[in-house]
C-alpha cells in the first residue's frame, strides 16, 4: 500500500505546476530503410537473400510552463515497418537541468552507459528462442511501467563531467505458473566525461536489481552491472563495455520463463570518420547458464558470438547508404546451433527526418 501511495503522491505533485498553454507543441520525426540483405547459415550449402523494406514515424508533444518546467511526451505510430501505436510516459525537465521521467520510465543504468562503436546495417541471423545468453550490455534492463526516472543536471555533486540517476518501479503482476515478470526494480548510473590531452572520454555504468513475482524461480528478476568507456581521438572513436550477472528469461523455449546465471557480456568496436563516410568494425561475447523455474544445476553454457563491420556514406542531408557485415554463432547448452549460426550482409539506403 506504502508503493501506491507513494506513487500515486508523486504523479500529483508532478501535474500540480503552474498552468499550460491548452494545445502543446509537437515534432515529428521517422525514417524508411530499403534494401537487400543475405544470408549464409552452416547449416545449408547455399545462402538466401531478399529485400527490406521498413518505416518508423514517431511524434513528439511537449510544452512549457510559465514556471520554466518542460513537459514532454510521444508515441510511435510506426516501428520497423509495423503498426505500434505505443505511447511514451511523461517527461519532466525543470529549470535547474534535472529531468524526471513518470510512467514507464525504465532504468537509469542503461541511460548511463557510454556509447559503443557498433556496425550499422540491417543484416543479422536470427538467434535460437532457447539461447538466453545475452546480447547487449544492458541485457538486464526490466521494470514495471508504473515507475519514476530521475537523472541529473550536468556536474553533479559539483562534480565537472558528473551526471548521476536513479530510478524505481513497483509491480503487482501475480505471475501465472512457468512465467516470471519484474515486481520492484532500483537501478542507479553515473556518466563523467573528461578529456586527456587531445581524447574526449566518456566513462558510464551503473547496477540494477528487480524482484519478480514468480512463486517458484530461485532468482530475482534481474541483478546485474554494466560498464563501458568510449574516447575520441580526432575522427577516431573506439570504445569498449562489459556487464554481468543473473536474472531471469521471461520467455524462452515453449514460453517458459528460465533461470538465468552466470551471464557475462563484452562488447568492443572502433568507428573512423573519413569525409562522408564512415567505417566501424565491433564484435560481441556473451554467455550463461539457464535452467528450468527453481533449479540452478545446469553445467553447460548458453553462447552467443559476433564479429560485424560497416561502411556509412552520406548521400545528402538525412540520406545514407550503408553497407554491412555480421559473422555469428550461436551455440545452446554447449551444443552448435548451425541454423542460427552463420554470416549476413546488407546493401541498402536510409532516408530520415
């Protein structure tokens, strides 16, 4: 009861401000990515390839009090290519910098890593539903939509190059058997950013923590942490990232919730800007062991490995071609998934706005 008053008390002091202009301003933005991507699996002799055509269009509503607090939301109509219709939460961002997200906020550690050089494209291999291993860095990002985000203004703390996070979110889901969904999570992350002679690096990481209301799992939800450091030298970024940890699989092989454990993740990549064009080059690691609900006995690993590179090149104003490359493989309790593993390429144009 403390979680919903507490919650309930905080939305109504985030709307009691200073009155606002009846009909709010609003943007919108999207873009439409047409091409032709193939793929090579090891599990077949010869590849496939076929075209992609995809769209996203969002908007974005905002407006401001008389007190100086900006309020923002949005929705997106179109994602990759579907119909989505979700809508944002709400945004606060008050005079002093600070900015407070209400109702399906997310967490502060995913917002608070530095960003890594990953190759561009739409190329991929699909990935085994039973492979839990993890794919990004903030792998164990879950909460509840009924939440706050609160981050800070640059140089925290009187702290130049500091800003810091924390959020919260509370749950009451009453999971059904074989299934598991994020009760309350907390998560915190700090960002410093600083140069060393002619480097700009940026420094971020954080940790996050969900309970779950699965009567049966052993684990919690998520428990994890996640680090990463990226520097520009010039028109040279490289830039590297590690998280670890254990948690659950909310959906997995015959839609079954899994015990995740011992998952690490490492990424790493390196972008060169030459002109108008672009070339990166990254690779990713990530493993786990998972089990049933309720056990923690599973010996064999969970692996998922790739080796990508790029080349970007700006046509025009909000208009790219790209050229990609991704080598993947997956392997599920230890054994090789050849019709998840293999290599992907994609040729295509981006328009955006």
């Amino acid at each position: 009861m403390k979680k919903e008053l507490l919650m309930a008390s905080a939305l109504t002091a985030s709307f009691g401000l200073a009155k606002v202009a009846e009909a709010a301003s609003y943007t919108m933005s999207g873009s439409i990515f047409s091409g032709v991507t193939g793929d090579d699996l090891n599990s077949t002799v010869d590849g496939t390839y076929g075209a992609v055509q995809e769209g996203a269009l969002s908007f974005s509503v905002s407006e401001t009090t008389d007190g100086g607090t900006k309020i923002s939301s949005g929705f997106t109509v179109v994602n990759e290519g579907a119909a989505s219709a979700a809508e944002d939460g709400i945004t606060l961002t008050f005079t002093d910098g600070s900015v407070l997200d209400v109702l399906d906020a997310g967490n502060a550690y995913g917002g608070a890593l530095a960003s890594v050089p990953a190759a561009s494209g739409e190329q991929g291999v699909a990935d085994t539903s039973a492979n839990n291993a993890p794919t990004d860095l903030d792998w164990a990002d879950t909460s509840d939509a009924v939440g706050i985000d609160w981050g800070s203004a640059a140089d925290f703390a009187g702290i130049e190059g500091l800003t810091f996070g924390v959020s919260a979110s509370f749950g009451d889901d009453g999971d059904a058997a074989g299934t598991a969904t994020s009760e309350a999570a907390y998560s915190m992350g700090a960002t410093y950013t600083t140069t060393a002679g002619d480097t700009a690096v940026t420094v971020g990481g954080g940790l996050v923590t969900a309970s779950t209301s699965s009567k049966t799992a052993t684990n919690d939800m998520a428990d994890s942490m996640a680090f990463s450091i990226a520097a520009t030298t010039g028109n040279l970024t490289v830039g590297a990232g590690y998280s670890n940890g254990s948690g659950m699989a909310s959906s997995a092989a015959a839609g079954l919730a899994m015990e995740v454990d011992s998952a690490t993740y490492m990424e790493a990549g390196a972008a060169y800007t030459s002109g108008d064009m672009v070339f990166t080059v990254s690779m990713s690691d990530g493993d786990s062991k998972d089990n049933v609900l309720g056990a923690n006995t599973d010996l064999t690993e969970d692996s998922f490995e790739s080796m990508s590179a790029s080349i970007d090149y700006t046509i025009a104003s909000g208009v790219k071609a790209t050229l990609g490359y991704t080598d993947v493989t997956n392997r599920d309790d230890g054994t090789d998934a050849p019709s998840n593993s293999g290599s992907s390429w994609y040729i295509g144009a981006s328009l955006s706005f």
